[in-house]
C-alpha cells in the first residue's frame, strides 16, 4: 500500500483537499466553495462544515488505511479567539479586516522593531490585542489552526508562519519579549513549531468520523501564501513565485530573511531557508471590476504582447496600496482610458506587470537572491498574453508549476512530518 498524506487549504472561497504520495504526485483531489454551506464565511462552523465535506469527498477516492499524515493551510491573518475547550467566543477577524483602536495600532507602533511583521491595522498582533479583554478567552488562534485543532483537539498550538504577522519572531524562533509590552498576555498565545512538524494524532471522534486511522498524524501546517509556494514543486534560492489570483502576491526562495514593513515586505522560514515578498492590493479583482472573465479571455486573444500601449496604469480597486509600495492612500491610476477594451485590458495588464516587476525589483534592491524563475499560480496564471507582457518584464525563465493548488503544498508538509515521524515505512 502506498503510504498518502493530506493537505487541507481553507481559502476565501472555499475549502480544497489534496491527497498526494511520497514522490510528491497527486493520489486525488476535491473542492467545494464555503457559500454552499452557510452566507457567512466568517463563521468558523462554516469553514468545519466545508473542509469535513471535502475531506469525505477526498476519502472516497483514495484507501482511507493509507493515510498517515493531515495539515492544513488558511488564510494569513484570520484569527480568532477560543474558551477552554476550543469554541469560539467571537466572530473570527478575517485577514483584510482591519483593527479601528488606535491604542492598540500606537501601543505596536511603540515597541515593535522596525522589521516585525506585526505592524499595521489588518496584523495579526492587533486582533489578538483586540480579543484579549474578552471574558473566558483562553487563545487566540490563527484559522488554520483552529482547523487542525479540529483534528488533533490541540486548541493551543501554531506554526511559524501563521505566527509570523501576529509577531513571532522566525529568526529567533520564539514570540519576542516587546510582544508583552504592547499589553498582550503572553498566555492567550499558542505554542509555535515549525511548518512540517508532527503536532498530535487524530482523536479518536474525529478518525472516527472520516473513518481514517487513530494514529494518523496532525501535522503543523503554514499560510495560505507559502502553501501555494510549495505546491509549484519550486525548491531553489533565487525561484519566485507569483500568485494571481484575487491580489498579486510575489514570493522568493531566499537562503536569508528580508524585512521591510515600509514595503510590505516580509519573509516566512520554511527550515532553514526563507519566502520573502508581499502582496498586492492589485490583481484579478480589480480585472474582474471592468471585465466578466469571458471578456477578458476574449480581449486577451487580440492582445499583441510584444507592443506596448504607453499607458502607466496602477489598477487598484480603491485607493490604498500594501506592497511594493505601502501606502494607504495610494489613488488607484487607470487613466487615460484608450477607445480600444483590448488596449483597456492590455495597460492594465501592464500595469499589474509592472507591480510585479518592481516587486521583485526592491526585494533585489533589500539583498535577496538575484530572481533566477518564476512559476505562475492562479487564475491569472492562465492569460498567455499576459504571461508573455510579464516575461518580457522580467526577462527571467517562467517554469511550470507542478500544482497551483495550495492544499498540495500543504499536503507536502504533513508528507515532510509522516517522514520525519517515520510513518512511511
Ligand atoms: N484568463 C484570465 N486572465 C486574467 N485574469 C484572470 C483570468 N482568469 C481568472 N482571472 C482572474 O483571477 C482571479 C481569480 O483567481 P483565483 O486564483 O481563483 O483567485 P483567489 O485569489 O480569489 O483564489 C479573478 O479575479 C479573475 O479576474
Ligand atoms: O491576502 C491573503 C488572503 O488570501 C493572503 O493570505 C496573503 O496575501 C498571503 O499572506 P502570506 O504571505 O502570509 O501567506
């Protein structure tokens, strides 16, 4: 029997899982989107419900006694706030809410180093703070691991990169002493190991509901970025990753960490090596405001890539930018509009390519690796003409991505963790 390990990624949409062998190669997949089970995707009942229906859906394909290992991906910056016994005790902060107490925001301001992932309205560190005073709080979770808690019944445990915004600090690989000084109880905080490590076994109710075996491990899981990073298959210092999808989120494999808040700019570790980059408010979402998705595949076969229109268009959805440039107020630039919709298209494209050129042009500029490849994930990922107009930017080879679903690269860590517990032999 060949041995399978599972990722599970909870996204804004829905929730995907993945089933893939010790050589790396798919066994099986399933999605569903969140909005079949319940309007609100806040609701973390919402999210079980999902990710339960996908993983039965998955199970049905694959020999369910082969499995040994399960992690799981969400979204970076979702948190929420659990009592004794893991139930929630709010709803959940999604990761684009942003916290409005300015005494929270200025109390991180003042002791937070100038590097920390932590800064800003929408950081991790600011929910928490915020959840803090509610009664019976016990911790503060990340949504992905509320999920493996799901599984393992540890309500107290996270991985370094979800841990990073809520200002883990990834180098020293602990929560930092300033993280007391902003106010914050130490104790609502979770344990943190790193990405790939065996963090418990399936209780028996929840082997018992998937029919799987009680010794399968829980493995700790990552973000939803750095998930899609390790799906392409990338694995060398100096390959980037762009993600375009709703946003644009730019990652590079680099063998130090890069930080600078002032850009937008963070890296996750994975092991000893480091994804920095950022994210756009820029991408797909801002496509989809003038384009239906047939539109923009029908312009986009009359794009001829290797012209340039002249326009230098910054195509946000409303004012305000996160990276390569933070600004909160950055006005959106989609102006002059051509009379051609394909020249329309075609500067925004440009536009989002040139974000994703300076992109990786300041990690280059901060001392990461010199971008040797890029991979393409996303729905973005697919517009030929678009990917010809951001190769010419870049001038670097584009590789294949083995996958670009994000609970692949998951599925890679709870592998990495079956490993290393010897649960493959
Ligand atoms: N062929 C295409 N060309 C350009 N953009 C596309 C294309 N197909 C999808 N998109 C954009 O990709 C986005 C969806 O990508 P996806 O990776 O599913 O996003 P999400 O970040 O929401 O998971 C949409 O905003 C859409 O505008
Ligand atoms: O915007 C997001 C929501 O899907 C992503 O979580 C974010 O852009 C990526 O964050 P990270 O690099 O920490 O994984």
């Amino acid at each position: 029997m060949v041995p399978l390990a599972i990722g599970i990624d909870i996204g804004t949409s829905g929730a995907r899982s993945v089933a893939i062998r010790p050589d790396f190669s798919i066994a099986a997949h399933s999605a569903l989107a969140l909005e079949r089970f319940g309007a609100n995707g806040r609701d973390p009942a919402v999210w079980w419900e999902a990710i339960a229906a996908t993983l039965a859906e998955l199970l049905k394909c694959i020999d369910r006694a082969a499995v040994r290992a399960i992690a799981v991906d969400g979204t970076s910056g979702t948190l929420l706030p659990v009592d004794g016994v893991g139930r929630p005790l709010a709803e959940p902060l999604m990761y684009n809410d942003k916290v409005l107490d300015h005494a929270i925001l200025a109390a991180i301001a003042r002791v937070a180093p100038e590097s920390s992932a932590a800064h800003g309205a929408t950081s991790g560190l600011a929910k928490a703070l915020q959840f803090q005073p509610l009664p019976g709080v016990v911790k503060v979770l990340h949504q992905a691991d509320w999920i493996a808690a799901q599984f393992s019944g540890r309500f107290d445990v996270s991985d370094e990169n979800n841990a990073l915004k809520t200002g883990y600090d990834a180098e020293a690989r602990r929560w930092p002493d300033w993280i007391a000084a902003t106010g914050m109880r130490m104790d609502l905080l979770p344990d943190v190991v790193a990405p790939g490590t065996v963090a418990g076994r399936l209780t028996p109710s929840a082997a018992d509901l998937f029919g799987l075996p009680r010794d399968v491990a829980v493995v700790a899981g990552t973000t939803d970025g750095c998930a899609s990073f390790l799906a392409t298959g990338a694995t060398a210092v100096g390959d980037g990753v762009t993600a375009l999808g709703s946003s644009l989120t730019i990652k590079i494999l680099s063998d130090r960490p890069i930080s600078a808040p002032r850009y937008g700019i963070y890296s996750h570790r994975l092991g000893d090596a480091w994804l920095a980059g950022g994210a756009s408010n820029s991408g797909g979402k801002v496509l989809a405001q003038h384009f239906s998705l047939a539109r923009i595949i029908e312009l986009s076969a009359a794009i001829d890539p290797e012209t340039q229109t002249g326009l230098d268009y910054y195509p946000l959805s409303t004012a305000g930018e996160r990276f390569p440039i933070a600004d909160p107020a950055l006005p959106p630039r989609l102006e002059p509009r051509p009379a051609s919709e394909t020249d329309y298209l075609k500067a925004m494209l440009e536009g989002i390519a040139a974000i994703e050129g300076l992109g990786y042009q300041r990690l280059a500029e901060l001392g990461a690796p010199k971008l040797t490849s890029v991979r393409s994930v996303g729905g973005g990922a697919a517009n030929a003409a678009w990917t010809a107009i951001r190769r010419r930017k870049l001038g670097v080879d584009f590789l294949p991505a083995l996958s670009d679903e994000a609970a692949a690269g998951t599925a890679r860590l709870a592998l990495a963790g079956a490993s290393e517990a010897g649960l493959l032999l």
